[in-house]
C-alpha cells in the first residue's frame, strides 16, 4: 500500500467493503456500513482536530469507535488499558499532552481536570462524519505495567498495518481474539478483520471463556487469535468444540510443542500457527508448518521487510513494523543500527532456532542459568499435565531453586505421589540436574494477567 492509503483506519476499513460485515460484542451488532456516515461521539469531530486523545472507555467496542473516529483528526491516540492503575492515568495524561479524555463512562472525570468526551455504542445518537481526516495521527499503546508505571510506546497507523501484508487477508474471514483489542496484539486482530475486508466478534470482560467460545462458535468465526495461556485455558474450558475455526493463532508467549499439538487435535481442519511479536518491535514472523520454534532459513533474507539478528543469544529486529520510540523516555526502542533488542533468547539446534525464555525471567541456580520456559515445555509434555508454570524460590545456598506450580489433567488426590514422581523422571530424562524442579504442588488452576500471559513470580 502506498502512504496515502495510510491516511486513517475508517478509510482503510472502509476501502475493505462494507456490505455483510459487522463488528459485534456481547451486547451490540454494528454493521460497518454505517461508519461511512456516522461517528459514536457526543462531540463534533471539528472539535477533536489535533487534539491527543486518551480513550479509557470501560467496553472494547466503544474504544474501537472512538479510534476509528479520531484516528486522522486528533494528533494523538492514547490506548488506555482497562486494567491501567487510576493512579497512573495522571501521570499517562501530563507525559502524552493530553487535553481529551473519550470514556463510555462519564458519571466522574476519569482525570480532574481534563475534559471528557462520551462515546456509547448508539446508531440512533450517532454524529454524522463530514470532517475530512488531513494528517497523520500518532498511535500510543501502553506496555501492561506489571512492574510499575506503563510506557507509552508510538506507533504510526503504517507501521501497526504494515503486518498484513503477510498473505493472511481474507475477505470472508470472521476474525476473533482473547486478547484485549487495545493491546498490541488484539489490535493487530482487530486491522487483520476490519482493514483486511472481514468481520470481528470481540470479547467481553463479563464472560467466561467457555460463555465466549460460545458466542464465537454462534457468530460463526473462521479465524481465532490468543496466547498460549489463552488457548490453554480454552481447551480446560469444556467448550473448545464450540468453534470450528480454519485458522488458529498464537503469540504473546514462548509456544511449546505440546500447545501446538492439543490444538492440531481439537482443530484438525484448521491451520496453526504462531507468530511472534512485541509492542516495540511489531509482527517479526509467524511459523505455520505446525512445529515449535522457527527455521534458520528465516535469517538467510528478510522476510517481508524485516531483517532479524542475534546479538548475546537475543533476537534483533528491524523493519517499518518498530515502534518509534517511547514517549517522554531517556531510553530508546532501536540501538545505533535501528535493531530492536526484543529480550527473548534464542538457541539453534539443526536447522530450527528455539526460543528458551526471556533475559529477565531466568533463575539462578549456583550461577547456572535455568529459563522457565524450557522447564515448562518439558513438564507439559507429560501426557498427565494440562499446563505447568516453573519459578524460581529463593535458596541461602545456591541463590534459588526450581519449582514448578502444575495443573494435573485429571485431579486425583490419592495419585498425586505417584503423578509427582512420574512427572520428576520425565524432567530427569530431559533436563541437566540443575533444571529439574526440586518441588511440585499440583494446582487447580493457573492465574492469567489481563495480557493474557501467564502470572509469574518468584518466591
């Protein structure tokens, strides 16, 4: 696509079609059509023109709305994350200028001070869209903030759009996620259907994963998207049959043979894949032969315009998917050559390179490295367990010590001895002394976080 194709994502939508497509929630079914005419907020767009924009609205679909309205008007479209701390908003406000608040919940201010602007999911109040969309408006999505105040990374619409060039576009295709569409990776689904010419059935906080695949399966979605903590969490749910999608999607987390194969046997008609991919870096690949990892050849030419490296076992990016930068930071996102330190470590074996965790998650034992992952994988293969999470607990001797939460496939409590010892000299066959968990408390269940990502801590 040219830069001018670029200009906002309601003409990108837009230009997709819009006969017999539609975005739905749990509540609301809003064909696309109507966007060609109408706008959801209560305020004339002529007014939002180069103003930055943070959107806190409590409901995806009301966010999507406001993004698409603003998107060309304002100067700055801030993703305001539904689990972002209240006391981190001001903070979010001073450091992105933001002088406009759009919110689907204004009984209070979302931040003293700061004017705010209502958006609601109502054709019948709708504003009509006559505002012509002159420039190019900065898109700032905030990291999840797990360990503190979120940055604020930027983005242009060119570079968000720039993965679907990747031969996935499907006119027909009823696109869903797990993921939150105001993180990078639900909003990558989210341009994936709406730019790529096809439908999006969102999910709702309020539901349960089985109440959503329920509804997924009634709107008849083709194509899928979660992390592997999602997926999992999914086929424990008891209503995995209830979508037959052609295409499965994984990302967010490193991606284990074992994930890939559950799902190759409830899906056999759809494909599988997984991508890899970060808000700073963007969509790097995505690997669809059904195998964990990725092949070496990857690294032989750029693959669509982007050129990867390995420098200290950590994968490298670069393209005109990165981010820009973050906003009001002293660090930056590219080194010197424009590479984008991703933090994830890799290890070749043969012709496939693998993925054996993140810089900052590894545990040390008496000065040996110990990455969860790889732990996790080897657990998860036991044909007993349904998922597992591997952390570090703190030793006076070596430092720390291996243990490993597992959630059993079948919970049975007079077994457990016999499943722990059964799952230890499975890891004994398949892991160095120092990597075999010294405990294992079996679980009912494990804690996901809001970005879809497995909870970790260290004891």
């Amino acid at each position: 696509m040219s830069q001018a194709d670029y200009r906002s994502f309601l003409a990108l939508t837009l230009a997709a079609g819009a006969e017999g497509r539609c975005i739905t929630d749990d509540a609301h079914r809003l064909d696309l059509g109507i966007l060609q005419s109408r706008h959801f907020l209560n305020a004339p767009l002529a007014i939002m023109n180069r103003r930055s924009a943070l959107i806190a609205c409590e409901k995806q679909l009301p966010a999507v709305l406001a993004a698409i309205a603003l998107d060309g008007i304002a100067r700055r479209i801030v993703l305001g994350l539904p689990d972002i701390a209240p006391a981190h908003l001001p903070s979010i406000a001073t450091l992105a200028d933001v002088d406009v608040v759009v919110s689907d919940n204004t009984s209070k201010p979302v931040i003293p001070g700061i004017a705010s602007v209502s958006c609601h999911v109502d054709p019948r109040s709708a504003g009509s869209d006559e505002h012509i969309r002159t420039h190019e408006t900065e898109w700032i999505l905030l990291t999840s903030g797990t360990t503190g105040e979120p940055k604020l990374v930027v983005h242009s619409l060119a570079s968000l759009v720039g993965p679907l060039d990747d031969m996935l576009i499907a006119r027909d295709a009823v696109w869903s996620t797990f993921y939150d569409v105001r993180r990078y990776g639900g909003l990558q689904i989210l341009f994936r259907a709406l730019v790529g010419g096809g439908s999006m059935v969102l999910s709702s906080s309020s539901e349960s994963v089985g109440d959503f695949l329920e509804r997924a399966g009634r709107s008849g979605i083709t194509h899928f998207s979660g992390t592997p903590s999602h997926w999992r969490k999914a086929l424990m749910s008891g209503k995995a049959s209830s979508i037959s999608p052609r295409y499965v999607r994984l990302s967010g987390e490193l991606v284990d043979q074992a994930i890939l194969d559950h799902l190759h046997a409830t899906y056999p008609k759809a494909e599988v894949a997984h991508a890899f991919a970060s808000t700073e870096a963007g969509v790097v690949f995505d690997v669809r032969d059904g195998l964990a990892g990725f092949p070496a050849s990857y690294f032989d030419r750029p693959r669509l315009n982007v050129e990867m490296r390995v420098v200290d076992g950590s994968l490298r990016v670069r393209s005109s998917r990165t981010a820009k930068g973050y906003l009001g930071a002293t660090s930056t996102v590219r080194d010197k050559d424009g590479f984008v330190d991703t933090g994830d470590l890799l290890e070749r074996a043969g012709a496939r390179y693998c993925f054996v965790g993140r810089r900052e998650g590894v545990i040390n034992v008496g000065g040996q490295k110990v990455f969860p992952e790889e732990v996790e994988a080897v657990i998860n293969r036991h044909p007993a367990v349904q998922v597992s999470r591997v952390v570090g607990r703190h030793s006076p001797i070596t430092g720390a010590l291996v243990t490993a939460d597992v959630v059993p496939v079948q919970p049975e409590p007079k077994a457990e001895v016999g499943l722990r010892d059964s799952i230890l000299h499975h890891c004994r066959k398949e892991l160095q002394p120092h990597k075999v968990p010294v405990s294992l408390r079996f679980v009912p269940e494990l804690e996901i976080a809001a970005s879809g990502k497995l909870k970790r801590h260290n004891a």
